[in-house]
C-alpha cells in the first residue's frame, strides 16, 4: 500500500494536471449532433410528429435513441409501424414521471428470463383494465 507521502504527491500531480493547459478531446470522443426539430427530414417528422412540442427540450441522448427508432421505422411491417405508432402516441401523452416510471419497470422486466417475462406478460394481459392502471402508475 503506498504510504501517505506517495498519495499525496499522485494527489498533487493530478490536480496540477488538472489544472494546467486546457486538453484536447480524445480523438476517440464523438461529439454527436443535437438536432431541432426543424433540422429533422420529413419521414422523421412525421414518424416522431407526436414529440414536436417538446423535442427541442430533450437531451442529446434521447433524441438519438427516438432518431434510431426512426431510422428502424421503415423497416417494420405495416402491423408492426401501426403498433409502434400507437406507442409513441402513449409514450408523448404519458408524463415525465410514467416515463421514469417506465423505463424503470422495462430495466426491471428485463432482468428476468425470458421465460418468467412471457408468463408475466402473459398474467398482466388477463388482468382486468382498471387492474392495470394501477399497476402502470404504481412505483416499481
């Protein structure tokens, strides 16, 4: 275990590291575009038309992960872009504490097995309406 002399010198050679001539971006970084809503072509406008009002308040990251999704659109068949339609609708409707609150439960689902998440599924499909509803605003 270094001695306490030695922490202190690596402590000190960072911070004046830190502190010295500005570095430059690893080129390994890449900086990723932030683009508004005027900025998307009209195939993503209209695949993501739902989110206009709040697109430019999102982050970098989410707007990326919603662009892939319309990167992907296309290649659905027309039962699947119906469905997935539908669910960007329910995604721009909920709140952003249900969408916390669904990412969370999806982190959560996804730890099980496969097999546990299709009987589970399975179970919150037969479960009456009202049922649901409280389980979607329920903390997970």
């Amino acid at each position: 275990m270094p001695s306490v002399v030695a922490r202190l010198l690596l402590l000190t050679s960072l911070t004046l590291f830190a502190a010295g001539a500005p570095q430059a971006e690893p080129t390994w970084m890449v900086s990723l575009p932030d683009p508004e809503w005027r900025e998307l072509g009209e195939a993503q406008q209209s695949i993501l038309a739902p989110f206009a009002p709040e697109w430019n308040t999102w982050s970098v990251a989410e707007k990326h992960a919603w662009l892939t999704f319309a990167a992907r659109f296309p290649q659905l068949s027309p039962e699947q872009q119906q469905r997935a339609s539908r669910r960007v609708v329910e995604w721009a409707n909920m709140s952003p504490a249900e969408r916390r609150m669904a990412r969370a439960n999806f982190r959560d689902t996804r730890r099980h097995p496969p097999g546990q998440r299709a009987r589970e599924w399975e179970r919150y499909q037969a479960m009456p309406e009202t049922e649901r509803n409280s389980l979607r605003h329920a903390d997970p």
